[in-house]
C-alpha cells in the first residue's frame, strides 16, 4: 500500500466486525435476562397481592386451613390459636384469643409468605366458632 492511501485492512475489518458482534450478543442476552427478572417480579408481586387478599379476607378467624387456586398460583392459609398469657391472666376468664394466620402462595416452584396476628375478644371468638 502506498503512503497516500488510507483505509483498513480486511483483516481489521473482520476484527471490528467481530468485536462488534461479541458485543450485540452480550446486549441481546442482557436484555433477554431483564425481561425474564421482569416477569419474575410481576409474578412475585401478583402472588404477594393474593397473599394480602386472602389474609384479609378472614373475618371471624377460627383454627382451620384452606387452599385454592387463582390461575397459575395456588394457595394455602391456615389458622391457628396462639397462646398469650399476657392477654389473659391465670385465673380469670379468656377475654382475648389470639390467631395466626399465615398464606402462602405457590407457583413455578417458587412461593411468598405472608402471616399476621389477630386478636379478637373471646365472646367474638367462641360466637364465631359455636363453642
């Protein structure tokens, strides 16, 4: 090549070109790997939303367990008495029952849990379970 001409070789060119496509199928794989987090993260808000849903949906609680299925996720809530001396001296009457309710939601192999304390006076207690 003479000195007044200027330009790249084929083999600098097959480099670039090389270099260049390393790098849109690093991109490619990037963003692919974002979308699948991104529907991972909206399943695991949408599983976390029924989660609350169905804790919420008790309203005289009473010891027991139940299951269901909201489209691809599945789920679980069971409720169990606590005990809590603190609420109810020894000696006197139980004023307060204390329940766990905990749910959890299940789907592709994964799974959210949520659980809560609800506290409700005895007379509730024992008028919602027929004791």
């Amino acid at each position: 090549m003479s000195r007044g001409q200027h330009g790249f070789t084929l083999l600098e060119v097959l480099v670039a070109l090389a270099i260049l496509s390393l790098a849109i199928v690093a991109a490619v794989q990037g963003f692919a790997q974002g979308l699948r987090l991104l529907k991972l993260a909206g399943d695991h808000q949408h599983a976390a939303l029924i989660a609350d849903q169905k804790l919420h949906e008790v309203i005289e609680p009473s010891e027991g367990r139940q299951t269901g299925t909201e489209g691809t996720f599945t789920w679980e809530r069971t409720t169990t008495v606590v005990e809590a001396p603190d609420l109810n001296p020894s000696g006197a009457p139980a004023r307060w029952h204390v329940y766990r309710i905990a749910v959890a939601v299940r789907w592709g192999g994964r799974q959210v849990e949520l659980d809560t304390l609800r506290t409700v006076p005895a007379r509730a207690a024992t008028a919602g379970t027929g004791r």
